[in-house]
C-alpha cells in the first residue's frame, strides 16, 4: 500500500537482487527520481534472491528512508523466475514493471512502457543495442530466433527483463523455473496482448553477470519444449449454452 496517500498504488516495480551491493544503491537513487517524476503512486519491491554480501543490508538501509521500498528476502537462491513470480504475486498495483538490478535496464525508459499500456496488456523492451560481449549477444540472437521458430513467436527479445504487465494478467502467469525467458507467450495464453519497444541497454559498471552461456542453453531448450507442449495442449473452448 502506498503509506503516503493511504491507498494502493497504481504502479510496482518488481527487481530481483542476488549480490548486486554495488548497484542497489545507485539504481534505486535513478529509479525514484523516475517514479516521483510520474505523478503517479508507487511501490518497488526488492526480491533479495538469497545474497551472499550487503545487498540486503543495503535494501534494509534505503527502506528507512523510502516508505515506498517493500522487500522480499529468500532464505537461499532460487533463481530470477522465483524472485519475479514472488514479486509479482506480493505486487499491489494494477501495472507491474519488472527489470534487473545490474544498472543495465535504464529506468528512463519505464514511462515509455507505461504510455504503451492500455493498447497492449504487456509491453516488453527490446534491446536494440546490446551493451555486452559479443558471444552473449550472438548467443541471444540464436536463442531468440530458435524460441521464435518453435513457439511460433515474434518477439525481437526475449530475454530483456524491462516489461510493463496489467497485473490482471500477470498474477494469471503460472511460472515455473527458468519460465522467465517466455513472459510474453504466457500472457497471450492467459488472453492478453503484447506489444514490443525498443529501450535503452547499458554496460554493466559493477559486478559480474549472475547468468552464463553454460548454465541457460540446455535449460532454456527444455524449458522452450516445455512451453510449445503447453500451448498445444491449451484448453480451448467456447460454451454456446448452459
């Protein structure tokens, strides 16, 4: 609830954070100058992801200075589609705007998704100029193509976490581990439309990558399986009388 205004909010950003110390901090001072500058009520929920350094203590340390920072914090790492599906499930507004907490989403560009909903029920960025080394790039490109291919897709980016959803349809998603990579595809099973813009992707500045070419490639082909099976296997149907 916005504890501000006493009522709840119209927007919640939701952002993961597994070891990002370095970068709470400035994200949060970037994100709440693009919020208050809306003119529209807010919350941010931090997912603490089970870190290992100061990041949580860091969180703990801005909530008393913002009344609109909620937190979440995982007794041990469960991965990005659990911290996204906890922050979504706890999220009050009625838009939910997820994105990373490693300073490369630009919070500049939240008003951009935001203007875009309502003629689509999920907008997601679409990173036009990868600020990262060339095999992450290249192997994004491959695995876009292939989700695409198989899923019968058309979104130009996958894997950007900056997404604008009503939260109608996003409390609908049912998420399972790694299902973060096809947001988009479960919104349109759920009825929804979306819709796709490009935003602003910045080098990282602190901290590595959590997530590596190794560990994503066989999981995402199973999980990319997984989701053609459940669009196949989608209960469609229309009652004409009861």
């Amino acid at each position: 609830m916005d504890l501000q205004h006493g009522r709840l909010p119209y927007l919640s950003v939701v952002i993961p954070v597994f070891n990002e110390e370095e970068n709470v901090g400035p994200l949060n001072a970037e994100l709440m100058e693009v919020l208050q500058g809306l003119s529209k009520t807010f919350e941010v929920i931090y997912i603490d992801d089970g870190s290992t350094d100061k990041s949580y203590a860091l969180l703990k340390a801005l909530q008393k200075s913002f009344t609109s920072i909620r937190i979440i914090k995982f007794r041990k790492n469960c991965g990005q589609t659990a911290a996204f599906d906890a922050g979504i499930r706890a999220a009050l507004g009625e838009v939910i705007v997820t994105m990373d907490a490693d300073l490369q989403n630009d919070p500049h560009d939240i008003p951009k998704l935001l203007a875009m909903i309502g003629d689509a029920d999920a907008v997601c960025g679409w990173r036009q100029k990868r600020n990262d080394k060339a095999i992450r790039r290249i192997s994004s490109i491959i695995a876009n193509g292939v989700r695409n291919r198989l899923s019968g897709e058309t979104i130009k980016d996958v894997g950007c976490s900056l997404k604008a959803f009503r939260s109608v349809y996003a409390k609908k998603m049912k998420l399972f581990t790694g299902m973060h990579r096809f947001l988009p595809t479960l919104i349109k099973m759920e009825g929804g439309t979306v819709a796709e813009i490009p935003v602003n992707h910045r080098p990282r500045r602190f901290g590595t990558p959590k997530y590596n070419i190794r560990n994503r490639v066989v999981r995402s082909f199973v999980d990319l399986l997984a989701v053609c099976w459940m669009k196949k296997r989608k209960l469609t149907y229309e009652i004409e009388e009861q």
